[in-house]
C-alpha cells in the first residue's frame, strides 16, 4: 500500500493502519528517544505514549508541512526531551558516573553497521567542522537546549545558535552534493 492512502487510512482511524505504520515506524523512533533517554525500557514507553499521541492528534499532520516519519520523530524527540527535563528522570541520573554520558557520535563512529542511512549520516557529519558535530550531538542526539548547549560548551548562546544554523545548512549542502 502506498505510504499517502495508508496515513489517510490512519487519519481516518482505521486500526490495520496503525499498525501497519506502526511496524514500519516503531523500531527507528525508539532508536532515537533511545539515543536521547539512553534506557531501553524507557524508550520502548516513551515510543508506545508517541503512538498513540499520534493517533490521538492525528488529524494535526498536514502532508504539505513535511513527511509522516518527520512528523512523528518530532513528536518523538520532543517526548524524550520532556522526558529527561522531569524531574523524576533527573533524579534518577544524579548518582550515574561521566561514563554514561560519552558522545553518541563517537560511538557510533566506532560501531559497524551495515544500515545505508546510518553509514550516509556519519559521512554527512564526518565531513563537518568539529564545532559543527559538538552542536549537532548535543542538540539534536543528546536533547540538549540550546541554553544547556551554551553553557556545556562555554560560548554564548547567541553562538550557539549562528552556529546550528550554519552546521544545518551545511548538512543540508553536503546532502545535496551526495
């Protein structure tokens, strides 16, 4: 079934298409809360609540705005956002060593992985500044505010925020190019 007829069928509440987009769906938005909450059992919540937000609110996607997945993984990251902002997560990471929190990309930089998307975001951003990858990683892989963002890396905001311009269109220019 083509992707439009089955989100229509899913604004239309129709259950088959909800689980058909949810298996199609499911496993990359866990990934990324994943990559923000980093706690599996956490994300695979957090993912089910995103679901059915969608579900719940779904006559708020407007196809001329953006793609489904966008749409979703914005509910997605934002969910997680809100999610390590509380005050019980919070709380729950106080007692937790530097070890935790080391850089995603690094990580994965590290990792193999036979997925064509991941190995073509790690040459997108490889090709960065370091400046660049320092302000995707926190605001876009760790959840990061761009206050937060500021004060980790001791630049102004202002900074920060020329900067995430920048490093974005020079993300989108290196996806041009490829």
């Amino acid at each position: 079934m083509q992707l439009d007829l089955l989100v229509d069928q899913f604004k239309k509440k129709d259950p088959s298409a909800f689980e058909k987009l949810y298996g199609m769906y499911a496993d990359n938005i866990c990934g990324v809360i994943n990559t923000i909450v980093k706690n599996d059992a956490l994300s695979q919540e957090i993912c089910q609540d995103v679901f059915i937000k969608i579900w719940n609110n779904c006559e708020s996607y407007n196809s001329s705005k953006g793609r489904f997945f966008t749409w979703i993984l914005n509910i997605a990251r934002n969910a997680a956002i809100d999610e390590i902002r509380s005050r019980s997560y919070k709380n729950d990471k106080k007692n937790l060593s530097a070890d935790y929190f080391v850089g995603i990309l690094q990580n994965r930089q590290e990792e193999e992985s036979s997925s064509i998307d991941t190995k073509g975001l790690r040459d997108l951003v490889k090709n960065l500044k370091e400046k660049c990858v320092q302000i995707i990683e926190l605001l876009y892989f760790r959840g990061y505010t761009q206050k937060d963002a500021a004060e980790e890396l001791e630049i102004p905001i202002g900074t920060v925020k020329t900067r995430n311009r920048s490093c974005i269109s020079q993300l989108r220019e290196n996806m041009e190019v490829k």
